[in-house]
C-alpha cells in the first residue's frame, strides 16, 4: 500500500500498548504518514526502542520497503514519536498521559487502544485473578484511556478513537473466555461511547483482528515450530469447533495497522461505532 506521508500531518495521536506487535505497527503508521505520536507500554523497553530506532531500519516497514527521504531528514517518523511507560489499568496514570500528551504535542486528534493481554485456559481452569486481570487491561483500560481521550475531543469538537479488539468477541472460542468476553465488551463500551460523542463530531471505532503475527498469537503455539502451527491455524481445527483462514494466510500487525489508521483518517470520516472484522474471513463474519 502506498503512503500518504502527509495525510496526518499537524495531528497528534496517543497508542497504548505500542511496544511491540499490532501497537508498535500502528505506532510506524502513524508516525509515516506525518502524525506526532506518544506511543506507551507497560514496558516501557519498547517504546523506547522505537521511538529512538534508526528511521532507516527496514524493520520500520512491512517487507523491508523504504519509504523515501523523509526517513532520515528533520522531522522524519523518528522524530514524531514520544516514548512513555503507562499501565492502563491505572485511571490516575493514563489521565497523567492524557495530559501529557496535550502539554507535549497538542490537542490529541487520534486514541488507540491496543494494550492487552491473553490467558488461555477453559472456564473451569480460569482463576478469579485471570478474569480480573483480563478484564481489567482488555475492558477498563479501554474505558481509561477513551474516557480521558473523549472529554477533551468532544469539547474541541473532534477526534477519533479506534479501540482494537479481536474477532474473538464475536464467535466462540474454547479456552479463551476471559480474553473473548473482555473484548466483547470493549467492543459494545466503544459503540456506546461512540453514540454519545457523536453529536461532537468525535468517532468511535473497533477494529478485530484474527490471527496475527504477534508475541500473543505465537504464545499459543506451545511445542510447534512456527511454520506447522501457522499452518494448522491456517487449515483449522474442525475438534475444537475453529474454522481456518479463507484467505490463506495469517495476518501481519501491519494489516491490523493499515485498518486503525483508515478508520482513524478524513477517509474514514462517516464512519462510527463500527467493528471492522480484518481476519481473512476466518469468522466468515458470523
């Protein structure tokens, strides 16, 4: 896909969970197409990283491919991108990073939540302290930061929060309750949000991912080298009631990233309280 490397210029956004996978992906996108950018983690390591990294490095873009001079001049990806801990859990901090965001690079324009976490294990198996954890990242952290976010959007009179979520929390998955019902919710929570900002001109979107090439996604791959389990989830799993991918192949954080920052663009300027299914029809959009 080509870039826009102006088409965020001027426009300020705030990524949770940029370390590493979908966040770091959405974070380069951004960041590419001329926003200023305060990427936060938990772990605040990778964040770092990227914000610091060399703006020629080709791990900056999909397949290697450069994207022209800007790169390495004044101002460049590199430049635009603030690195910051944050644990979303947290209402105090993630209104500290709210406002720091605003102090240090404007009015916010752009939120995304992508700060998450996986437990996979049967209801059975699921402690008190797994379920909480899940939910408290998956669910209220999405509520943290797009509470901060929209009171100071809708005042302005704009804006846009893209929430991803996961196409788990429109079909049933063994083993992943905890992680499924946290993004249902965080799915509904944005919708709401998103009817009752609209009227200030803030729009409120999901984006669910299938399978994707991420640290989360190959934690699952326990005793396989990664082409086989690729490829099994690729071809599904008819015992444990999963079909495959139509498209044939598992997703790259760059697809996910290509989706966030559609959806957070003028060419998405029609568009709220909508979930963006981006699984190569993994669900067969049931």
């Amino acid at each position: 896909m080509t870039l826009s490397p102006t088409e965020f210029t001027g426009r300020n956004a705030l990524v949770t969970g940029a370390g590493r996978g979908i966040g770091e992906a959405v974070v380069r996108a951004l960041a590419d197409r001329g926003a200023r950018v305060l990427a936060t983690d938990l772990h605040a390591d990778g964040v770092r990283r990227l914000a610091g990294e060399d703006p020629g490095d080709p791990r900056r873009h999909r397949d290697g491919e450069r994207r022209g001079p800007d790169d390495g001049g004044p101002g460049g990806p590199r430049e635009r991108v603030v690195a910051r801990a944050l644990d979303v859990r947290d209402p105090a901090a993630v209104e500290a990073a709210v406002a720091e965001a605003e102090d240090t690079l404007g009015p916010l324009d752009i939120a995304v939540n992508v700060a998450g976490v996986l437990h996979s294990a049967p209801v059975t198996g699921t402690t008190d302290d797994v379920w909480a954890d899940t939910f408290a990242v998956n669910t209220t952290g999405v509520f943290h930061v797009s509470r901060a976010a929209a009171r100071r959007m809708a005042a302005r009179g704009g804006g846009s929060i893209v929430t991803v979520a996961s196409n788990a929390a429109g079909i049933p998955r063994a083993g992943l309750s905890a992680y499924a019902a946290s993004k249902a919710a965080a799915v509904m929570f944005t919708k709401c949000l998103g009817l009752e900002v609209a009227a200030h001109g803030v729009r409120c979107n999901t984006v669910s991912p299938g399978s994707t090439l991420t640290d989360m996604q190959r934690a699952l791959w326990t005793g396989d080298d990664e082409e086989a389990a690729a490829r099994r989830v690729i071809e599904g799993d008819l015992a444990a009631h999963r079909t495959g991918i139509p498209l044939g192949r598992i997703a790259d954080p760059a697809d996910i990233a290509d989706a966030v920052v559609f959806l957070a663009s003028d060419r998405a300027r029609h568009i709220t309280m909508h979930d963006l299914y981006v699984d190569g029809g993994a669900t067969l959009r049931a």
